[in-house]
C-alpha cells in the first residue's frame, strides 16, 4: 500500500534528481541564476531576523518589518516584492540554528516539490481512493514543465498550499455529510483555515487567483451533497473564512498604503506582454530533454506552459469516462418526445459547431467560408455567445440534458476540468491571442483588472498555469484511477504513467549560480559566500556601529551587483541607498541618474548622496574594466571623504 509518507519519500527522492546537482552543493549554491533567487534569499533573511527578535522577547522587533534597508530613506520596501512570510516561518528553525540563509533557500525550493507532490497525492486519494492514480496526480503537480522557468521565483514555486486546502475542505464535507461531531468535524477544516493563510502569505498572486476558486469549490461541494439547509456547515465555513481574512488582511496593508502614496498600478501594456497565448500552452521549456527543442510553438516571457502529453491524454481519458457515467444515469430519466428529441438533438449539433469553431479560432485560423458557403469567423466572440445560448436553450426543452448535465456536474473531475477552463482563460490576460494573433479582446481577466482591487498591481496573468496544472493533476488522477479500475490486473499503469510525466518535464542537471555580464563592467563572481567565506569588506561592514550607518555601493544601478549588495547586506543590515525589488521608487530612479556614473556630474552626484543621507560610500575597483573605480575614490576624496578599509579592491569611505 502507497502511505502518504512513503509518497512522500518517493516524491523526494524524485525532487533530488530532478534538481540535480543541487543536492550535492545545498549549503553553498542557489539554483538556477543569481537575479531573483538573492532577492527572495534577502527577502528570507530580512522576515527570519525579526521573528527571531520577536519571538525571543524582543517584542519591538516586528515595528519596522516592512521598513527593509533597501532604497533608503524610502518606507514600506519590504512591499515592493512579495513578503514571504509563510516562507520565513518555515525556515526559521533552521536559520535560527545555522544562520545560513542558502541553506535555508534551497531547502525552501525542494520543499515546494515534495509538499506540492503530497497535497494533490491526498487530495486525488481522497476522491478516487486509489494511491497510485493519486501518486501520478501529485508528479503532474509537483513537476510540472512550468516550474522549470520558474526556479528562480521562489514565490512562484510556492503553490503547495492550494491541494492541501481543498483537501482539508474534501475531508470537511465528508465528515459534515455523515454527521461527525462538532469536534471531529473541525480538524480537517482547521488544517484547510491553516493551509489557506499560508498560501495567501506565500504568494499574492495566489492570494488572488486562487481565492474564487477555493469559494467556487465550496459552494460545488455543498451543491453536490445538498447541505444548503446545513446550518453548521454555514458556519463553519463563515467562520474559516473570517478567520482567513484575519489572518491575511494585516499583509495587504502595505501594499496598500503604497498604492495610497503614489505607487501606479500595472500598466496594460506590461500585463499584454506576461500574458499567456494559446500557444504559450504548446511551448515547452528550451531546458526540457525531450521537448525543449520540438514544443516551441510560441516562445515569450512568461509563456512556457506546456502541461505534458501524458497530463492532458489521461486527464482527457478521466473527462470522458465522467461523461459516459453521467450519460448512464440520465437515460433513467423518461425519454422525450420526438419533437422534443429533434429540438435537442439539433440544438446539440449548433453547440458541436461552435465548439469546432472555438477549436479552429484558437488553433490561430481565421474561417471565411466552408466550400460555396461563406461564414466568416475570425473573433472568438460570437461562437463562444451562441454555443453558450444553444446550450443554455439545450437544457431549458431537454429533461435528460438536464439530468446529465446534474449527474457530470456533481463529480469531482467535472469542477477540476471547469477549474483548468477558467484558469486557461484567466491566464489570458485582458484579451486573448493565438499565435500573437487577437482574436477577443473581451477576456474575463479584463473584469478583474478593471473592477477587482489587487489585479491590476499583477503582471503577469500567464501565471494561472499553476493553477491550470493542477486541476489537470486531479483530472488526469480521476482519468488515471479509471484506468486502473477497467485493467486490474495493470495496477502499475499509473507508476508508468508517472515514468511519461517525468521524461517529458526532465531538465537535469539544472543551472546553479546562473550568472551574467554586466552591461560594461566585469562579470559578477559566479557564487554568493556564507559565514566565514563572505568578502571582508561586508565583515568589515559589520563593525560598523550606530543606527546612522547607511551605505551606498559601486558600481550603482546594476542588477547583478545590487542583488549581491542586498544579499550580503544581511551580513550588517544597515540601510543600503541601492536595491532591486518587484518595483522602484521613484527617487531610486533619479538617483541612478546621478550615481551609475557620478563623475559625468560630480557635483549634483555628491549633493544626491549628501541629500539622502550616507555616511560610507563601498567602491568595488575589481568590478570596473577601466580606471573608473580608482576615479570615483579619488572623487570621493576630494570631496573630504576618508579611506577607512582596502581589502581585495573593495575600497570603504567614511563621508561624514
């Protein structure tokens, strides 16, 4: 018998061979690129440092939590990017005993694998009682193309609350339905209330994307056992939901209060280009062995979304076979009239038509006429409005339509193909495109943008994939359980099944410390140092004394030089005139101007760093090509400054 932790030791065991060689250096390297990952590992030190303060009675400690010491003297800029609390909290055992914050990333990262692995393992369990189609389930999930794009956004990663969530709900109508105590009853929604709150401190876009679904599959679960008269089950779920709103709306804050201070929302024209086309859903990462080079059909930012062929064959197997029961049942239902059999009949073969319609407008076609008949469709408007009034027409003559459309709809596969349809479209964006091509710009993303607080500060819509994936996980765990159910004898077809899954997604061995030319500097070391091996002049910086300190460091404006200013900066934590986040402010702006090269403007240069406050300039001569660091020390100096530290090139000037 499959356990949840001997699934849970195959999914790790799967996780570091996947993320191999990460395993071999998991203390000292970060995968994939050394952009965003230090970003989130400063991000990870920052929250870790003051819940160790707070909890260790220092209860002052969480005042300035958003103040993070970056883009000084700016407030909030801890909410410039995502907060990763629910991360820190994980970590903060191991950090507290380590200090080592690469560590603590990376066990981050695999994490995120073996727990996503786990929840869908449970949840698809839960409503197919087959292990084994639920271990494919869970390898659908948890490695997934997608992540692979993804390896430097750990917060994008960070999607393995959602099937924990619907599993604790799955468990709370079961035992509702079959009248558990009060107490027993409470356990598996306190798990779904605990699951819930730390996705939503995980990730915002999730917070947002995967809020509606979570109501829509309460109100499925409710419809389809029929507890709308339930009084303790209304208030159970009112009161979880009060309890999550509690527990999330202290992290919105910020966010915003920065939106009150001036900070723009998304401009449509960034959200256009991270929006998913429909072929973006054929388009495979470039690092995948098998189809890195043969699924490419529309390479763009954001738009590696391939799911597998194995994912959507057996989630398509799991559709098909839920409406083959759905059809059984509702032949119980008399049958109807001639007329009315004629009406149906004609009115499902409009709904056929429109269908193939949809299919040939998103397959990037344009229809002008089909032999002698002219039909022009070149927008998926019109189709998808009469398929939508066929069918609607279809069930209001038809009894059995009826009662087929009740019987599928109350299955489990039948919410998890509906969940992946409005996700896919979601992940369209404000209009929707095939091959770059418009063909509606009257997408439901648009509604959210406009009319929803939190959507328009997103950029990047394409990233309701994850939640694509899994309802295609559950769908394909449903197909795959079906499968084992009709070939007894061939229980091991979903381990086979996960084998497939695995050859398509397979990228090993991944990149680790990822790093790249600055545009004319030399390029930055190829790692980051923890403990005693980080650069002394950051240990020099840590004697540093005085709540005044505040630092700034050349080269200034470079995104490869910033975040490792950042990241080191959790050596000493003074406040930083540098930084890189999620978005800028816009004095970093002007002072960028001034500061990437400040001998082009001496004296406006020294006027900035006067104005804004910093009291020691750190000149990285090693990183310059010419004589450019040795010339801005000497304007330094001859602005009064004085040479305090010279280790290795890295040059320290006290200014005042």
């Amino acid at each position: 018998m499959l356990t949840p932790s001997t699934a849970a030791a195959l999914y790790l065991l799967i996780t570091l061979v996947f993320t191999w060689p990460l395993a071999a250096g998991l203390a000292r390297d970060i995968p994939w690129d050394l952009g965003d990952s230090l970003l989130n590992s400063w991000i990870l030190a920052w929250d870790a440092e003051h819940l160790i303060r707070f909890v260790t009675g220092d209860f002052a400690a969480l005042q300035n939590f958003w103040n993070a010491n970056i883009f000084h003297p700016e407030q909030l800029t801890l909410a410039y990017s995502e907060h990763l609390f629910a991360q820190a909290v994980q970590i903060l055992p191991v950090y507290a005993l380590t200090g080592n914050i690469v560590l603590c990333y990376n066990l981050l990262f695999l994490s995120t694998f073996v727990l996503s692995g786990l929840g869908t393992f449970l949840f698809v369990r839960e409503i197919t009682g087959s292990p084994r189609a639920a271990f494919f389930a869970g390898v659908v999930y948890a490695f997934a193309p997608y992540r692979i794009p993804q390896f430097a956004h750990l917060q994008v990663l960070s999607s393995q609350w959602m099937p924990f969530a619907l599993f604790g709900l799955r468990r709370y109508f079961d035992r509702c339905e079959s009248g558990a105590t009060t107490r027993a009853t409470l356990v598996p929604l306190a798990g779904a209330i605990a699951a819930l709150v730390a996705q939503n401190l995980s990730n915002g876009y999730y917070l947002l994307f995967f809020s509606p679904f979570v109501v829509a599959y309460v109100l499925f679960e409710i419809a389809s056992r029929r507890l709308w008269r339930n009084t303790a089950v209304w208030v159970g779920i009112a009161s979880a939901a009060c309890l999550v709103a509690a527990a999330t709306l202290p992290f919105l804050w910020p966010y915003l209060q920065l939106r009150q201070n001036g900070f723009p929302r998304r401009s449509l024209t960034e959200v256009f280009a991270y929006s998913a086309d429909f072929y973006s859903y054929w388009t495979a990462p470039p690092e995948s062995h098998l189809w890195g080079r043969a699924m490419r059909a529309f390479p763009k930012p954001e738009g590696d979304l391939f799911p597998t062929l194995t994912a959507l064959t057996i989630g398509g197997i799991g559709l098909i076979a839920a409406t083959h029961s759905a059809w059984n049942q509702s032949r119980k239902v008399a049958a109807p009239s001639r007329t009315i059999t004629w009406i149906a009949f004609a009115l499902l073969v409009v709904c056929a038509i429109y269908f193939v319609l949809l299919v040939v407008l998103l397959l990037g076609f344009r229809l002008d006429g089909i032999g002698p008949l002219v039909v022009s469709v070149r927008r998926i408007d019109r189709p998808l409005l009469l398929m939508g009034v066929a069918g609607g027409a279809l069930l209001a003559v038809s009894r059995r339509a009826r009662a087929f459309a009740g019987a599928w709809a109350r299955t489990p596969i039948a919410f998890a193909i509906v969940g992946a349809l409005l996700a896919f479209a979601l992940s369209f964006g404000p209009d929707i495109r095939s091959d770059g091509r418009l063909i509606g710009d009257s997408a439901p993303y648009a509604l959210l943008y406009t009319y929803v607080p939190g959507f328009d500060g997103l950029r990047v819509p394409a990233r309701f994939a994850m939640l694509v994936t899994l309802f295609l996980a559950i769908g394909a765990g449903v197909g795959a359980a079906g499968l084992e159910k009709r070939f007894a004898r061939f229980g091991i077809v979903p381990l086979l099944l996960s084998l497939a899954v695995l050859s398509e997604s397979f990228a090993a061995p991944i990149v680790l410390n990822g790093t790249k030319a600055e545009g004319g500097y030399r390029v930055p070391p190829p790692r980051v140092f923890t403990g005693s091996d980080v650069p002394a002049v950051y240990r020099f910086l840590e004697t540093l004394q005085g709540p005044g300190t505040v630092l700034v460091e050349f080269p200034f404006g470079e995104t490869g030089y910033e975040v490792r200013y950042m990241f080191y900066s959790t050596m000493h934590w003074h406040p930083l005139l540098n930084g890189y986040s999620g978005t800028f402010p816009l004095s970093y702006g002007l002072r960028s101007a001034l500061l990437r090269h400040p001998l082009q403007n001496p004296d406006l240069a020294w006027e900035r760093l006067q104005a804004d406050g910093a009291t020691h300039a750190v000149v990285h001569s090693t990183l310059y090509t010419d004589t450019e660091g040795a010339d801005i020390g000497g304007w330094l100096l001859s602005r009064g400054a004085k040479l305090v530290s010279s280790t290795d090139g890295d040059l320290v000037f006290q200014l005042k």
